[in-house]
C-alpha cells in the first residue's frame, strides 16, 4: 500500500470538505475498507474522524490511540457488550440504526450515569444502481429507518424522548462505488428536506448531517475518474443553496469515504505457480492467493486490471493468451479475475500484479482451507516497511484446543 497517496486522499477530503462547508466538516474514514494499526495512526495523523463498525474496529483504533471521540460507531446490530464497550472507550457517536438498538443505547447510558451522543441512519429511498450487495439507501434496506415510511420521523421524536441520548443529527448511505454526483445531492436533498420538517413539526434542529461514503473508484482504465474536490464543491454548493432556501443553519457535514481513500493506493502481488491450458476450452494461471485475499470477483464479479509484473513492459510486446487468473482454494469460484491477457510464456515464479486491492481486500481476507493471510507492506517515499505480518500456521492454530 502506498501511504503518501492514502495521506493525499485524506488531505484532498479534508481540504474539498472544508472548503465546500466550512471548517466544522469533518471526513470520517470508513474502516471497514481497510482496517489495522498503521491506517488509523495516519487516520489520526492526518485529523480524518473514522467511522467504525465493530468491537473489533474501535479496539484497533484504540491500540494506537486513536482519539475515538472522532469515531462514529455503526452496525445494524449492536449487542449490550458492544455498546458498554464502546462506551467505556470513549466512542463520540452511535449511529443508531432502529429502535431496539436506541432503548439498548438509553439503558446504557444510564447505568453509566452519561449522555451519549447519538446520529439517527436513515435511509432516503435512493437506489444508486450500483451491484446489489452495496445497495442500502433503498426503503427496503436491512439498514437504518425508512423517510417514507414515516419510520424515520417515528423514531425521530422517540429519540428526543430518552434522557441519556443526545440527537445530533442524521446520516445516511445509499451505496458504493457510486460515479454520479446526482446520487449525493438527491439524498442530501431529500435529509435537509426531512431536517426541516423536523424543526417545523417537533421544534427539533439537527446539528450534524452525516451523508456517508461511496465514491467510486477505478478498476480498469475505462471506468470514470470520479474527482473528489469537485463533487464535493458540487454537493457543498447545493447543501448551503437548500439550506438556505428551507431557513436552516448549515449543519456540521460529515462524510465516510472508505474505498476512495484506500482502494488506489493499494495492490496484490502473487507468485505464479500452475499454468493450466485446455487447448479449445480455457487457459488457468493459479496464483499463491486467491479467493481469500480477495473474494470480490467471487462474491460480486468485480473487476480488476492483472498485470505481469515482473517484466511488465517486454510482456506486452508478447504474444498473449486469454486466462482466469485463479486462487489455490478448492473451490471453482476461487476465480480472482476472468478473461485476463498474459503473455502465453507465463511461467512458475513469475509475478502476478492485481491492482487496486486497497479497500475490502485484506479486509474481507479469510482462513478459508487453513491458508495463512499474506503480510501487507508499507511504502512511503520509496521505503517500504512491514504494516502487517504474515500469518504463521502456529497463528492458524492458536485457538484449537487439543
Ligand atoms: N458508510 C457506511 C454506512 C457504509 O456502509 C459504507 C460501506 C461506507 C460508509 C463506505 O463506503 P465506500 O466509500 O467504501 O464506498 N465489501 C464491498 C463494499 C461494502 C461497502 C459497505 N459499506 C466491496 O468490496 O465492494
């Protein structure tokens, strides 16, 4: 992973935020895309806020120090010894997905003796036509609370009931690897609409508006390049616009970028190891990782550009051949990319690239058929540095008993 374009990822979000409006924005690193010690000391580094979805999370997070009253907790089901333990670390918000979870958060709060400080999910019925699996701004979402439904003024007025929840606003994601700037500004839209009329109906004015992640990125050369400075500038002129004409104050904007900040920034090197060719059907490359590394082509036939990379240039002059560049699972799916051009001499040893592994890469890894994680290395101007170790086999059984 390359840590100078994760900083200026970070700083182009700080910067496009804050200018769009006005310094109390703050971008939020969504984690789950890539998630270990080393990411949150640059996240804290560089003054990025993070939104995190687990225990798991915030104890990483709190392992180098990261100062979690800039963490956003989410998740649709957060369980008691969750709560009490992002609590007891100091978790800034709760990004409350439904009612049982804000009755669990009350109760919480009130054995502590505190108020915690609360951000309603909900969802505005926007469908960002991404794939499916990423789709959550729907009505129909497993997520957050449904405007149209009226579910979410519901739980809205329910929230300003509980003495030990302070309500600081809204958030809202519709979706993932989304390119059109349209999708931002209707949910913006649609939020600031329901802020409104929650300070007509209940006298109730939300200070933050959290509008969550989701700017695409580039697998492939043809995709789109989405450019962060400029729609952020364009959903920040429609925010202040609509606020303006609806009479509210600007509230504290917050956003959740994870894939834009890491996904670039990050590639997967494989050693190639079985060169398989059924002459008149297909052509397989087996690399040393596979599906548990990257499950994304098997779980979403997500694309990816493969390069040969040990000899990248003279490859291209070769002549090439069409393969699946495959995993060393026992599984068919174990697919990490299909229809890939390799020079036909591909061979044991050679280097595999695939590039823009950063986000949900390592962090969707597995165990799967007892295979080690692969370690994840650092370069920052030139010097590389470990970040993550590999896995040993004596890590693979420390938790079986005999
Ligand atoms: N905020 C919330 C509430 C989210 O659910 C997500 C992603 C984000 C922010 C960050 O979205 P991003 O900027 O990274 O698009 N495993 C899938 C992606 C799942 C995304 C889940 N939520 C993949 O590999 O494509």
């Amino acid at each position: 992973m390359d840590e100078d374009r994760i900083r200026l990822q970070c700083r182009t979000y700080l910067r496009a935020m804050r200018e769009a409006f006005g310094e109390a924005a703050l971008p939020l690193y969504a984690s789950k895309a890539a998630s270990f010690k080393q990411i949150y000391r640059i996240m804290q580094e560089e003054g990025m806020g993070i939104d995190v979805v687990s225990v798991g999370e915030i104890c990483t997070a709190h392992a180098v120090g990261f100062p979690l009253e800039r963490a956003y907790f989410h998740s649709n089901n957060k369980t008691d010894a969750d709560i009490l333990y992002a609590m007891e670390r100091g978790v800034g918000y709760f990004v409350v997905d439904n009612r049982e979870e804000l009755d669990a958060i009350e109760r919480v709060a009130s054995e502590k003796g505190s108020v915690q400080k609360i951000l309603l999910r909900l969802t505005p019925g926007i469908d960002p036509h991404t794939y499916e699996a990423v789709s959550t701004g729907n009505v129909d979402s497993k997520f957050g609370s449904a405007i149209e439904t009226g579910q979410a003024e519901e739980i809205t007025t329910y929230a300003l009931t509980l003495p030990h929840l302070h309500l600081a606003g809204f958030h809202c994601h519709v979706g993932s690897q989304v390119f059109d700037a349209d999708v931002f500004l209707r949910s913006a839209e649609i939020m600031l609409r329901f802020m409104a009329e929650m300070r007509d109906k209940h006298g109730y004015l939300a200070e933050e508006l959290d509008l969550g992640g989701g700017f695409g990125v580039r697998y492939l050369a043809e995709d789109p390049v989405m450019n962060i400075a400029d729609t952020v500038k364009t959903v920040g002129e429609s925010v202040q616009a609509l606020c303006r004409q609806l009479g509210l104050p600007l509230p504290a904007i917050r956003m959740e970028p994870g894939r834009s900040i890491v996904a670039e920034a990050g590639m997967t090197l494989y050693t190639v190891g079985t060169v398989k060719q059924i002459p008149g059907y297909k052509n397989y490359v087996s690399v040393d990782g596979g599906m548990t590394d990257n499950p994304r082509f098997a779980l979403y036939r997500s694309p990816y550009t493969v390069l040969l990379a040990n000899r990248t240039e003279k490859a291209e002059a070769e002549e090439q051949m069409r393969c699946s560049v495959v995993g060393r699972c026992c599984e068919s799916g174990d697919i990490l990319q299909e229809n890939v051009s390799l020079p036909c001499d591909v061979t044991r040893d050679d280097l595999v690239a695939v590039l823009t592994t950063g986000a949900y890469n390592y962090a969707m890894s597995s165990n799967y058929n007892r295979l080690p994680r692969p370690p994840v290395i650092m370069v920052k101007k030139g010097n590389a540095r470990l970040v993550v170790k590999r896995e040993t086999f004596e890590d693979l059984v420390r938790n079986d008993l005999d």
